[in-house]
C-alpha cells in the first residue's frame, strides 16, 4: 500500500493531465452553457425556423395545403424534442389573412398563442412560459411557441454529453504522454542504477555523459559532489594521519620516560624523567584538546547562533589570558565598545579568541606588545589581533592556515593546529580570515 502512495513522476504527470482535462471540461461546459442560455441565440434560433415554415407555404394558396405543412413540421421538431428528451413542446398555430386558426399543435389543445402583435416576445400558455414568434405574409400568419428550458436541466443535459466526449478523448490521450514520459525517464534510471551499482568506496567520476540535456547538469552535479567527496575523504585521512604522527611523538616520550622512571636509582633521574613524561603528556593532552576542537567547529551542521554581547565575553577569555602576559612582560590591550551584541556560536567565537590572542602571546618575545580589537560593522562585527613580535614569513602565510603546519625559525612547542581551528570556526559564523602586517608594521596582524 505504501508503495502505491509513494509519489511518482509518472503519476504526477497523469494527475497533471486529468487536471488539465477536468480544467478543459469546465471551461467548456461554461462557454457551453452561456451559449445555450444566451437569449439571442435562442431568438435567433426560433427567427430562423419561424422564417423558414412563413417561406415553404408562402407560395401556397389552398388552407389545407398550407395547414398541412405546418402540422408535418410540428410533429417533426415535437418528435425531435421527445428523442433527445427535452422538456416542454413547440407550439404552432396558423391563421389566414382574416384572423381565423386554420391549425394549432395538437399538444396545445385548445389554448391560443395570443394576439402576436409583436415578431418576439414572451407568452404564457397552460401555465408555461414560451418564447414566441409571430410572422405574416399576404395570406398566412405564422406563430411558433418555444418553451423556456430551466437552466438546470441545459446544465444537466451538456455536462452528461460533454463528460462522455471526454472520456472517449482521454486515453487517446493520455496513452501518448504515459508512452513518452516512460521514454523520457528510462536515462535516469540507467543513471541510477549505474550508480546503485558501485561499491560503497567507488568515488570515481561518473563513467559516462547522458545524451539528453535535462540530464547534464544532474550527472555535472553529481560529478562535483564526487569530486568534494574525494577531496574530503583525502582531507581526513591526511588528517588523520597527520594527527598520528603528531600523536606518535609524545606517546613515544611518555614510553621512554615511564621505561626510564622504573629503572631510574636516584631521585634527581626519576624527578627528570617525571617531569619529561609530564610535558609529554601535556603536549599530548593539547593536541587532543585542539583535535576535539577541530572535530566539533569543523562539522557541517548549522551553528547555534544566540545573541550575545561579545564585547562581554572577549573581556573574559582575555582575562583568562592576563596571567601568561603579566609572568612575560607583555602589554597585551583591548580596545572594544562597552557592549556589541551580535549573534554568534560562543564556543567558535571563544575559540577564536584563545587561538589567536593565545598564539601572539606564545610567540611574541617577552615585553612586547598584543593589541586586540573588536569593532561593529555594517555587515557584522570585526575582531583584531596584532602584536610586534617576530611576524610570519611572506612565503609562509599561504601555508599558516593549514594543519598541523608550523612556522619555521622558533622553538614554541604546538601541533600547528591553532589558526586552522580560526579559520574553520570563523567560516562557521559566515565570516573569513584575513593575515597582514602587525604592529608598526612589525609582528602579524589578524583582523
């Protein structure tokens, strides 16, 4: 049941049609019925055949002759209404140059169509409105009575001979579009189905180009997600690998030492040794913690953006930061509105922060400077982070962005992994990272 529930677009194209159909069906039955309501086409309907009887006995002389004609006529339109079941009569009555009823419709009995002064009125006979004609020529006068036909019942009448013509037409046509759009989707079910048959680790571009153009951009789109698929799924195993190696470092470290602690004899060798294995797994533990931090803003679900005044919270996690700076000499300096809110995720904002303002203090020389501003924009907010330190090398800057790259020419421990945690998380929040010149053109400057 579910199964035939589940939309198609075969379906939907014969759903399309029969709306089409149905919108067809009611225009119809509207321009039919206006046209078999309109009060002139019906005058003019019963004008015609008034003028053509006045016409046949015109030329004739004899009253019987003329009386016969009439009486053939309507026994014919009578017998026509009966067999398409319409309602009501038509009435004729003939009358010579003097004024005397030489015949009248047997289903009149013994009424009288009035004095038919006038070519087209309206007459009340037995009760019924009629819709009369009155003509005369040099011996006859001729009236003719049309009853008034209910609306309801034209509406009846067109709407069972309409729907039937259209149930005729229906298949005819609709045979010829269930044929063509079959056609039409056969190519994207070779597509799917060369794609349902690749095995789960196939990421190779599609091995062929459809023919039909509607379908080009759907296999180039597919090519492009491929292609980003690869790209990534050779990202993480580069990161992964990275992250190993990085990982294989201290774990090698903390191996040696623990070997080097239960052999060692003197305090002074075990207190080394402790203290070896303790910085090893300190550095171990920051690589972790940088990793997770990596994992979590890197993901591609959308940000918890709340409205939070980050003027606040730039003042914490920089206070969080004044300890390291005073122990150093560093000025480090905020300049920053009393309050700017603004939505953001917290945790890509503070992560932000300790990266960068972390990093220009870790690789500044004692008694220099880090300044960090944070100023509103039109189009969002802007966050500064300069110092006066040691700066980075122009052939270095493309690369700085990357993980676990670290810059040449210092021997500040780290993974390398502090400005690529920046840029995924400023990408997070819509915004980019840009590096320049830092204080008085000496340093690096991040804003």
């Amino acid at each position: 049941m579910k199964r035939l529930l589940r939309p198609t677009l075969a379906r939907r194209v014969m759903l399309a049609l029969l709306l089409a159909f149905a919108l067809v069906w009611l225009v119809l039955m509207a321009r039919q019925f206006l046209v078999a309501t309109d009060q002139d086409a019906i005058d003019a309907n019963l004008r015609a055949l008034g003028q053509n009887m006045l016409a046949s006995i015109a030329p004739i002389a004899r009253a019987d002759a003329a009386r016969a004609v009439v009486a053939a006529t309507s026994t014919l339109v009578n017998n026509s209404y009966r067999s398409n079941d319409v309602p009501g009569v038509v009435l004729m009555e003939l009358r010579d140059a003097a004024g005397r009823r030489l015949f009248l419709s047997p289903e009149g009995g013994q009424a009288s169509l009035g004095a038919g002064r006038t070519a087209i009125g309206d007459v009340k006979v037995a009760g019924q409105r009629y819709r009369l004609y009155v003509g005369r020529t040099a011996r006859w006068t001729l009236l003719v009575a049309a009853p008034h036909l209910e609306p309801a019942w034209i509406l009846r009448s067109m709407m069972g001979s309409l729907t039937l013509d259209m149930l005729i037409a229906f298949p005819f046509v609709l045979l010829p579009v269930w044929i063509a759009v079959s056609g039409g989707l056969r190519p994207l079910r070779r597509l799917s189905q060369g794609i349902a048959a690749r095995g789960p680790d196939d990421l190779a571009p599609l091995d062929h180009v459809p023919r039909h153009a509607e379908l080009r951009p759907l296999a180039a789109a597919l090519d492009r997600l491929l292609t980003q698929l690869r790209g990534r799924l050779a990202r993480e195993q580069g990161f992964v690998q990275d992250a190993a190696h990085e990982l294989r470092t201290p774990l090698a470290v903390i191996s040696a030492q623990a070997h080097v602690l239960v052999r060692a004899r003197d305090a002074a060798a075990r207190m080394e040794a402790r203290q070896r294995m303790d910085a090893a797994v300190m550095r171990a533990s920051h690589l972790v913690g940088q990793l997770l931090t990596l994992a979590q803003i890197g993901n591609r679900h959308e940000p918890a953006l709340a409205a939070t005044d980050l003027a606040q919270l730039l003042r914490a996690e920089l206070a969080l930061l004044v300890p390291g700076a005073l122990a150093r000499g560093i000025e480090l300096s905020l300049d920053a509105p009393e309050t700017l809110v603004a939505p953001t995720d917290v945790h890509a904002f503070q992560s932000i922060v300790q990266n960068l303002a972390g990093n220009a203090l870790a690789y500044v020389p004692a008694g220099r400077q880090v300044r960090v501003a944070l100023a509103a924009r039109p189009d969002g907010w802007c966050l500064t982070v300069a110092d006066d330190g040691p700066g980075i090398p122009i052939a270095e800057r493309a690369l700085v962005f990357e993980r676990f790259h670290r810059g040449s020419g210092h021997d500040v421990p780290g993974a390398g992994l502090g400005l690529a945690i920046v840029r995924e998380a400023a990408a997070r929040l819509g915004g980019g990272v840009v590096l320049g010149e830092g204080i008085g053109g000496r340093g690096a400057g991040l804003p």
